[in-house]
C-alpha cells in the first residue's frame, strides 16, 4: 500500500468526475435525440421517436449514409490490400530505409488533417481532377493504410514464421502460401484493422471537407451543412446519436477480436 | 497486323480530336454566342466580336440532362422543408427531370471560389461577384431569345451594369433588395432612422451588434461616411481612393471596439437575436421574416440616408456540365409563381409584374412593401459592386483600392 | 487436417478440404510468375514495398509538394484564379505584413499549449488510478470506458458540446440560478473546453501505459527512503512517466494546432486552421498554402524533439 488512504479516495473520485466530463455530452446528445421539440432549448420539453422516423425518410440523409458506406467500404478495401502489403515488406525483409518507412507511414495522421486536406485539394484541382467520391476515397485510403499497417505488423510479430516456411518446403508458390497460410492466420489482425480503417473513414470531417465535391456528402459533411439549417436540427440530433453507436460499434467489435489474440498464434 | 493497329491509332486519335473539340458543339443554346465574346469584350471594352446570338426557338433548349449543381443565397432555393407552402424546386424537378442539388454561399467571395472549381452549373450572384465571375471567364453569356419569361421582366431591371456588358447579358435577374436595420423593438425606441446607432451609438449597444462577416460590409462604412464626412468626396461606396478606403477601415475599426458579433450564416444571425445577443444589426429581409414567423419582437427599417443593397442575377457557369437544366432553371426562376414564392420567401422585389401580381396573392401588399416598382426607392439603394483598380469608370485618372486589398483589410479587421 | 504418413503419397486418399483441380490457364501464368519471383528477393520486396509506399508517394508526398509550390504561385488580383507555375512571393509578404496572422499563429500555439496542460492534468489521475490502484477487471472496464468516447464520431462531439453551450443550453440553464451569464457561443473559453474534452483520452492511454511500466519497487523503495508522497511523486514518479507524457501531447498539441472545425462551431475567434480553410474556400488559395508550412514546421520541430524525449517508444 503505497498510496495513503486519502490519496487514493482522491484519485477515486478524481477518476470518477473525469469519466462524467467524458460523458457527458454524449449522454446530453442521446437525450436530445429523444427531444420531442423543434427548439434546442434545455431542458427537453417532451421526449418522443418521431424524429427517428423523420431522419429515416430524408433523403439528404440516405444519401449521406450511402455515400459514407461506399467511401468507407472502398477506401478500406484499398487501404487493406496497400497495408498489408506494406507489413509484409517491413516484417519479411531486411532493407535499407526500413525505420523511415514506418514514419513515412505515419505521417498522413501524424500532420494536422487540415494541412492533408488542403494538400489533396490543391494537387487535385492543380491537375483539374473533379472533386468527387474518388477525391474523397483517396484521401480516405490514404490515411487509413497505417492503421491496416499496424495492425497486421503488430500480428506477424507476433507469429513465428515456421508454417510459411514450412509451406513453400511442401511446395506451395507464394500465392498460395499467402491465401492458404498467412491470411488466416492474420484474419482477424485484417478484421480489427479493416473495421478500425472503416470507422475513421465513417466520421472522418477535417480532410473531406476539402476534397468533397459539390454532389458529394458524407454523413459528418451533411451534419456540417445541416447545423446551418435550423429546421433540420432535430434530424442531426438523432443521426449524431446513431453515429455514436456506429462508429463506437465497430470499434468495440474490433478491440474484442484482436484483443483476444493474447495467447499468441497456433494454427 | 499493321494495318489494324494503324487503324486502332486513327481511331483514337479520331476520338480524341471529337472530345478536344470545340466545347460549344455540344451544348445546344449557346451555339455561337460562346468563345469570342465574353473575355474579348469584357476585358478590353471592344465591341463584340461574335455574332449576335443566333435566335432560338425555345425548343432549341435541349432535353433536361438529369441534374444541376447551384450555389446559392441561403433561402433561394426551397423545396418546402422549412414551409410546405414555399417551394419552388419541387415543381421544377418534376417538370425538366433536373436534381437540383445546392450549396449555400457565405458571401460573394465564397460564391466566386465556388465558381471557380468549375463543378458548379450556375449561381445567384449579387453585384459584388459578377464582375470577377465575367472577366475571369467563369460564366457564359446567355441568349434571353430563349427565355419565354424574359420578356415579362420589368424593364428596370433589364441591361443593368453589373451583369450587362455591351449589350450582351450575362443572366437573368432574381429579385433585388436592400440591407436593413434589424432591431429589437422591445429594446430600441423609436426605431432608428439611420445608421449611427450601429457607428455612433455603437457603445451604448456594446457587444450586442450583429454585422455581416464579409469584405463587402467596409462599403456601408463607406456609406455612412457619405453622409457623416462629405469632404472625403465619396461618390460610390464600391470604388474607393486610398484615404477614403483608410477613413472606412478606421470607421470599422472603432465599431470593433463595441464588440459586434458577426455573422455569415443566416441561422446564426436569426439565433443571435432570438437569444437577445444582439438586439440592433445589418440584416436581410429574410431574416426578418423568419424572426417575426417566429413572434419575435424584430422589425427592419431601411435608413433615409439610403444603404447597401443587391440585385441577383442568375448565371451559366462557361463549364456547366447540365446546361440545358440551367437554362430550364433560369426561365422557371423568372416565371410568376417561382419568382413570386422566392422573393416572399426572402423578402425581396420581384422582378416582373406577373411575379409581383401573384406575390400579392399569398402575401399581400408584397410589392409595395419591397417598393417592386419603385425606382426613386433604389436610386437610394447602392447595389453591392466589385472594387476595382481603374474604379469601374472611364477616367484613366483615378485608382482605387482593389478587391484584393479589400479582402486583406477585412481578414486583418476580423482576425485581430 | 491430419495426413496419414504411414502409406506412400500415391495411395494416400486426398485429405478433406483439398481445393479441387483448377483450370490450366490462371495457374499456368500465375505458376511461372511465383516461380519467377521465388529467389528474386528484391524484386518481391520492390512490389510489395513499392506500391503501397508509391501510393503513398504521390497522393500524400505528391501533394504536399504541390502545396508548398503553390505557396510561390500567382493568383490574379481580381477574378481569383489561380496561375499554376507562375511564380511570385506575394503570399509570404501578405503574412508578414499582416499583424493578424501572428496574433492568430500565437493564439493558435497558445491554445495547445493551455489544452496540453489542462489534459495532462485531467489524464493523470485516472491514469494512476487504472495503473496503480484499480483491481484487474476494474481496470479493463476503465479501459473501454475511456476509449469509448474516442470512437465516437469527431464532429458528433463537437455537435454535442455546441448544443450544451449554446443560447438557452445545458450551460445556461446551469448558470442562470447563479445570476451568471452564459456567452453563448462566442467565447474563446469553449475552443478550450471542447478541444480539451476531445483530446483527453489521446493523452490519458499513453500516460497509464507509462505508469503500468513502473516497477513497484522504484516506488516502495522511494517510501523506504523516507520520500512523503509529495517527494516520490517529483523525483521518482514524474521523470519516469515524462516520455508518456510527451507522447500523449504530440497528440494534443498537433490535433489543436491544425484544428478548425471546433473553433468555428463553438466560438468566434479564428485559428491557424481557419485562416487555412478560409483562404482557400475563399480564393485566396496561395495565402492558405504559405499559411500552412507553419503548422508543418511547427509538428516537425515538436516530432524532433519528442523522439528525442523518447516519447516514440512509449506510443
């Protein structure tokens, strides 16, 4: 007992108010999401579902969440197949340079968002490439390889190298020793990765903002544009308050795969 | 072998050389009036150098194209989901087929850079923007021969300056207005008759202002100088010399010290005065009017001195990817039922007596309360204008402060 | 999957799960490819290295390159367009005339600086809590519910807090029987609150991994000795959490600096961010860029020195 009683009856209630600071706004947005009036007034003069019902139907909002999910599953795919790719070299091969690819990679999320989000749009307009769902998913992509990275390289260091190399002695070619051998065994390091890569490109705002094209809204983009408009304010709540739940869900999910891999790889 | 790939090759080079071509092939209204006229005439004063525009029968615009991509002012374009009985965009989706997708513009300068991006088929400039939208080669010259509802415009508002240049047009009008004094009659008696009690009476109001948040508000300093400080022989707000400029950034300068709250959204502005943030400011019809739908004690007052203003003109981006819905649109925006429903919606004057004649029937006393018709009320009206360095006039003498530096001044204004 | 060793290969049955014979062609291409490449390691390293780097290379280095050339381009003074490779500094003397981009550059580090503080302040507690004190299923519980509120959506945050500080909010209701005034949404103090608030949990990870890798016995030892509390925690427990510490603010510092969103959202006054976003949505595009090299500099100086720290090896 190194700590005296006092100090950590202090750290106890310390640690308790921090965690109602972190919760509180959410938990006010869910109960405004519940609020039955047009006004944002606190506190909520009635709470009712029909602004659930409302949000379901408006079409700005369907095709929000459209484009979010094609943006999101795209950019994912790409950013899976160039992560993975990425930690295999790093992990299978001694190179020259080898550091400053980790660092290379990091970079995208280590700058301010808003200095990649300017950088994209200028370059795309430079080369008078429309701003559009391609723009967006190449920003997406772009910063969402590091998390693909990082999550498959943390996996094969975990794994000793033995079944691959025991693979291509029974004669497999690389292809097939990376689809029958390496990417079950990294299957759920690829799962966690891909559904983090998703969740940050679902709400991603800083960097879209600049490489969205007129016709082209995610969901935190119409959000964004939806604030200015006081009669859909009730709608934003409520798909604010879902996409708390699907961006935490994911998340969550994802924790719960890879966190599980502790005892290390067996077949 | 050869042969084929030889083949393969003209192919190509054929397509290429197709899709190369002149752009104006392919977008059926404007066949002749594109390409030479706008930069020649604009930039260089020249007369103009293509032919006149071929006149089309109306049917010569082509089919809808699906879709059309506007910037506009918050409000211009309602497809009823603020009030069911306001939209005029829903009707015109189902007549042409054309999506209409919008962006709401801050201000002209934010219009302009929209432009610029070229994803954009047309916009509702104000006066402040068309000139750099012209010149910069931004918008097409429009052939009105093709517009049914052009000729109904009052004539007032036909060949006007800022969207006219050498008898070409280059859009056609939406409806004009002034900006006003929104104050809150609960706390201000008796309503204000000009402008000092923003510039002079500012401290009594302290903190509680609200100004518009763009470059184009140093000319309502500008104004007010006119009346304040006539040695500084200011003639147009717009066109500024050096010390007149100086003397109006000064004037904004001292307003900063009374803490005003800026807006550039139009919902913001509304929720400043419903709070009681500000209880005095510059404010658009538009504002008003959902202020009062909401029985809030705000009422607008234009100042005898006069004040700044716009008149909005509807324009054909040059790289407008659905021109044919741009066009549909700007006739539907002209008709008497759209233009009547937007300019009550927003609390300008419309632009034709049909569009008046039916803003009577779902506001009455509409017209006369925008003072439609009403010219000597406009003559005190300066439509907002772009600055420019030759002062828009034809004396080579004079220089005046440039856009450029308007903006400067106002970003130093603001961010300090 | 078991294969029965004890007959020769020609008699074995195929074990379940074989794929079935595929077609000659595919395997026949792919089949000469593997075989072309097995041995080759560089060229397998090139292709596996170079596409995700070349990605990388010309949408991310590409661009940043552009930008910082378009930094040194001209831009007409009237209509706003912008002249790709024509060169001129005009950008760099509008920002070292104006008096506005220093204070908003000052302002902008500042800020950091202040969030920094505040969420190393708020993180330690809690931190040392989860670390130190609380049982093993305590502490992983702790863990979801910290991270939780990182998952949730960045602007829906920010939303969030806009909507309890606004006119008629959550804060004014609280304050009113006070007799306080709320401002609304017009403070610099909400940019602080809000981008503290977003941020915590970025700084509060680092700092309980620190303080888990703390041995007990430096500690136990440090009582021994005779070191109060106070004492231990200056000279034993500081030094050795410092390098979490300076991780964790790599990530609040840089996340303020470039932010713009929150800024314009929950108060009025402007950051480096929104001097950037504003200049290039309102044609200044060359200012925006030149604008930008500043926070650039400013995070690869901070990186410098953090590695140095050694904060890398505690992310």
């Amino acid at each position: 007992m190194i700590e005296s009683r006092a100090i950590r009856i202090a750290l106890r209630i310390a640690s308790a108010l921090v965690l109602a600071f972190l919760y509180l706004p959410l938990v006010v947005l869910a109960i405004y999401a519940f609020n039955d009036s047009r006004i944002q007034a606190w506190p909520p003069a009635g709470f009712s579902l029909r602004w659930f019902g409302e949000a379901a139907s408006n079409p700005g909002v369907i095709k929000a969440v459209t484009t979010s999910l094609i943006a999101g599953s795209v950019a994912t795919v790409l950013a899976l197949v160039l992560g993975t790719m990425a930690a295999l070299a790093v992990h299978r091969f001694r190179f020259f340079g080898r550091e400053t690819v980790s660092f290379l990679l990091v970079l995208p999320i280590a700058l301010p968002g808003v200095v990649t989000g300017i950088a994209l749009q200028r370059t795309f307009k430079t080369f008078d490439i429309n701003l559009g769902l391609m723009t967006v998913i190449v920003g997406h992509a772009t910063f969402c390889v590091v998390i693909v990275y990082n999550n498959v390289i943390a996996r094969l260091r975990r794994l000793p190298s033995s079944p691959e190399e025991a693979s291509s002695d029974l004669g497999a070619d690389i292809w097939t020793t990376f689809r029958r051998v390496t990417a079950p065994r990294l299957g759920t390091a690829l799962l966690s990765g891909a559904l983090l890569a998703f969740a940050l490109s679902f709400d991603e705002i800083i960097v879209t903002n600049f490489t969205a094209g007129p016709g082209t809204q995610t969901v935190p983009l119409w959000i964004l544009s939806a604030i200015q408009r006081p009669n859909e304010l009730p709608v934003v709540n409520v798909v604010a308050f879902v996409l708390i739940l699907a961006s935490v869900f994911p998340v969550w999910l994802a924790q719960r795969i890879s966190g599980a891999e502790t005892a290390g790889a067996r077949l | 072998m050869f042969q084929r790939r030889f083949g393969g090759v003209l192919a190509v080079v054929a397509l290429v050389a197709a899709a190369c071509g002149p752009a104006a092939s392919s977008t059926a209204p404007t066949a002749a009036a594109t390409g030479a006229a706008p930069t020649g005439a604009a930039a260089t004063g020249a007369a103009p150098t293509a032919a006149a525009p071929t006149v089309e029968l109306p049917s010569a615009v082509g089919p809808g194209e699906g879709s059309l991509n506007l910037v506009i002012w918050a409000g211009y374009a309602e497809r009823g989901a603020v009030d069911k009985a306001y939209d005029w965009v829903t009707p015109f989706e189902t007549a042409t087929s054309c999506k209409v997708t919008t962006t709401d513009m801050s201000d002209s300068n934010n219009g302009v850079s929209l432009m610029q991006s070229g994803q954009y088929d047309g916009i509702s400039a104000s006066g402040d923007a068309t000139a750099r939208l012209i010149q910069g080669g931004i918008v097409a010259p429009v052939n009105t021969a093709l517009l049914s509802n052009y000729a109904k415009v009052f004539a007032g508002l036909k060949g006007l300056p800022h969207n006219t240049v050498n008898g070409i047009s280059y859009g056609v009008p939406h409806g004009r207005g002034p900006n006003l004094i929104g104050y809150n009659t609960g706390k201000i008696t008796p309503a204000p008759t000009n402008w000092d009690p923003i510039w002079e009476g500012g401290s009594a109001y302290k903190g509680k202002i609200s100004i518009y948040d763009s470059s184009i508000f140093i000319a309502d300093a500008a104004l007010h100088l006119m009346r304040t400080k006539p040695d500084l022989g200011i003639k147009d707000p717009y066109q500024l010399t050096k010390p007149q400029f100086d003397a109006a950034v000064a004037l904004l300068q001292a307003l900063n010290a009374n803490q005003p709250t800026y807006w550039s959204g139009v919902t913001d502005q509304v929720a400043s005065y419903t709070s009681g943030d500000v209880v005095i400011g510059t404010t658009w019809q538009y504002q008003v009017n959902l202020l009062q739908t909401d029985k809030q004690p705000i009422q607008a007052v234009f100042p005898d001195e006069g004040s700044t203003g716009w008149s909005d003109t509807w324009m054909i981006a040059k790289k407008a990817a659905h021109p044919n819905c741009m066009y549909l649109w700007m006739n539907h925006m002209m008709s008497a039922q759209a233009n009547g429903q937007a300019t009550v919606w927003f609390g300008e004057a419309p632009t034709s007596p049909e569009a008046c004649a039916y803003a009577e029937t779902i506001a009455p006393g509409h017209c006369a309360q925008t003072h439609a018709t009403d010219e000597a009320y406009y003559a005190k009206v300066h439509y907002w204008a772009t600055p420019q360095t030759d002062c828009a006039d034809t004396d080579a003498a004079t220089t005046c402060v440039s856009q450029d530096d308007w903006v400067s001044a106002w970003t130093t204004l603001r961010g300090g | 999957m078991t294969t029965d060793v004890s007959r020769p290969r020609e008699q074995r049955e195929a074990p379940e799960g074989r794929d079935p014979p595929v077609p000659r062609a595919a395997p026949g291409l792919r089949r000469r490819l593997a075989i072309w490449l097995h041995g080759r390691r560089r060229v397998q390293l090139g292709l596996l290295l170079g596409t995700p780097l070349g990605w990388l290379a010309i949408a991310y280095l590409g661009s940043l390159f552009i930008l910082l050339l378009s930094a040194f381009w001209t831009k007409d003074p009237f209509t706003g367009n912008v002249e790709p490779f024509t060169w001129s500094l005009r950008a760099f003397e509008l920002l070292l005339g104006g008096d506005v981009y220093r204070t908003v550059a000052l302002r902008t580090i500042g800020m950091a600086a202040l969030v920094t503080v505040t969420d190393a302040l708020l993180a330690f507690p809690i931190a040392y809590y989860m670390a130190r004190i609380a049982s093993p299923r305590t502490r992983n519980a702790l863990v979801i519910a910290v991270l939780l509120p990182l998952w949730a959506a960045y602007l829906v945050k920010v939303y969030a807090w806009r909507t309890i500080l606004q006119g008629n909010g959550l804060l004014e209701w609280v304050l009113t029987p006070f007799g306080i005034e709320s401002q609304g949404l017009k403070s610099l103090a909400n940019s602080w609150l809000v981008l503290s608030y977003l941020w915590l949990p970025y700084m509060i990870v680092p700092v309980y991994a620190g303080l888990e890798r703390i041995p007990r016995s430096f500690l136990e030892a440090s009582a021994d000795l005779g070191g109060r509390a106070g004492t231990t925690f200056r000279r034993v427990l500081l030094p050795l959490v410092f390098p979490a510490l300076v991780a964790g603010s790599i990530f609040t510092f840089s996340l303020t600096l470039g932010d713009y969103i929150t800024p314009d959202l929950v108060s009025d006054a402007k950051f480096i961010g929104n001097v950037i976003y504003d200049n290039s949505a309102l044609g200044n595009p060359p200012l925006a860029a030149a604008y930008s090299m500043l926070p650039i500099a400013i995070m690869t100086v901070y990186l410098l020195t953090a590695r140095r720290l050694g904060a890398f090896a505690s992310l």
